[in-house]
C-alpha cells in the first residue's frame, strides 16, 4: 500500500516536472519566433572584418556607380544572399529622379553596405575642363553628401570620380578634395557592364582585367546597377572567391592602392 502510494506521487511530480519542462521550451521556442533578426550596420561589418580580424591577404571591394536606381534593391538582395558587402556609389541628380530614394537608400545603410558619393550631374566638362572645375567638383560632391544626410542621418566622406579621377584631375582637384576631407577612389578592375550585350560579355571582360591589372591583392571591382549585372553577380562572386579573395566592406579612412599615386 504505502508502496503504492509512493510511486503515484512519484509520477505525478515526475509528470509535473516534465509538464514544467515542456513549458519552458515551448515558451523558449516563441520568444525565439519573435526576434526579429537585425540586419548587419556598416559598423558591425567594420568590427567583424577590420578591428577584430586580421585583414585577409586578397580582399574585393565590389562598387556599384550610377545610383539609386529600380534595381538597387535587387542588388541589396542578391548581395545579402550571397553574403558580400558593397560600395554604392550614387548621383545627386539620380536621387531626385526616382520615388522611393528614400526608402532605397536607408535599405542600403539597414543591410550593411556603405553609400558613397558620384557627383551631382556626371557632367566630364564641369567636373574637369572648365575653369573652377576642381571647385565644381567638390561642390556638387558636397551637395550630394547633403542629400543622402537629409534622408538618411548618414554622412559620407568617400567619393567616385566620373570617368576616374587618376585620369581626370589636376593638382587643384587634389588640393580642393584635401580641403573638404573628401577621400577618393578610382577602381583597378572594370566590368564595363553598361557596355556589354550579355552576362558572358561581362564575365569575361572581368576575367579578362583582373589578369591585365596582374591579379592585384587589393581589387576595387566597377559595376554599375544594370539589369545584366544581376545576371552575372554570383558568376563574379564566385570566381574571386575560387581565386582566394575576400569580400571587404569600406570603413571611414581606408586609403585605396588604385588611387595611390
């Protein structure tokens, strides 16, 4: 009898405690439901692959000129699916032409990427032939900077010059650059995809300079945000990758090999 008694409080505090247990879990199991995973910052990408690991022996910054435009976002989408940081390097005119830019460019800053800044007009002779050029330059610069502040909260120091700038500017663009705490960068690797009829034509040329700039350990690949560029991206992400490359973010104050003189 107290035999009996004993082993039916024993399975009922066991059933009790394995009830407990079951609640815990399933109370676990949606508080985890809920989170809603935080898109890596510019910041977080900074502290994984610069401040707390050493900085691979072949790195890519992967650019992209000519935005906001209606495939940013399925750039940003590919690019989280393939999990490659980027450089977005946008034009001021751009910015007012389209809708949502907006919405497009705080998305670019939600998933980690950095905005940078490619003039207001793209226009070669103001920003380079006319007298006051290099002021020209800085101005419309500086204005885009405004712009992308206005909607975003962020401030970019970090600017493409149209057409190149190792090409282009004169010791005045220099001067005037240092004086505004603008940093520049050109590329060494160009896809020229705005120019190309189809994803092969641009894999090779991508092929085709990385083997004319010597296979660089710092590459600094141009694209642009084309429809054709979708196509090819995970072809060119991996093929650097199969080289030994690592995909880099941008941090405030890198200095770029391609823009050293």
């Amino acid at each position: 009898m107290r035999n009996s008694l004993f082993n039916e409080k024993l399975n009922t505090t066991l059933k009790s405690f394995l009830f407990l247990i079951f609640g815990v879990i399933l109370m676990a199991l949606c508080c985890m439901n809920t989170i809603t995973p935080r898109a890596a910052t510019v910041d977080d990408r900074i502290d994984h692959f610069i401040y707390q690991d050493p900085k691979p022996e072949k790195v890519v910054y992967l650019t992209f000129d000519d935005g906001p435009s209606k495939y940013t976002l399925d750039i940003l989408n590919l690019l989280e699916e393939e999990d490659v940081p980027a450089i977005f390097f946008v034009i001021g005119e751009n910015i007012d032409l389209l809708s949502n830019a907006d919405e497009v460019l705080n998305e670019v800053l939600k998933r980690g990427h950095y905005i940078g800044l490619h003039s207001m007009t793209h226009n070669m002779d103001k920003l380079y032939n006319v007298p006051g050029a290099p002021q020209n330059f800085v101005n419309e610069m500086l204005e885009v900077k405004a712009k992308i502040k206005e909607l975003t909260g962020f401030e970019s120091n970090l600017c493409r010059p149209p057409y190149g700038g190792k090409t282009h500017f004169k010791a005045g663009h220099y001067k005037a650059l240092e004086e505004a705490g603008l940093e520049c960068v050109d590329w060494n690797v160009d896809s020229l995809d705005w120019s190309k009829s189809s994803a092969d034509a641009i894999f090779n040329q991508v092929i085709a300079d990385l083997k004319h700039s010597n296979y660089p350990n710092e590459v600094v690949l141009l694209f642009h945000e084309k429809k054709l560029t979708l196509e090819v991206l995970p072809r060119v992400i991996e093929y650097y990758r199969n080289q030994g490359y690592v995909f880099m973010p941008y941090y405030e104050g890198e200095e770029f090999d391609c823009m050293k003189k």
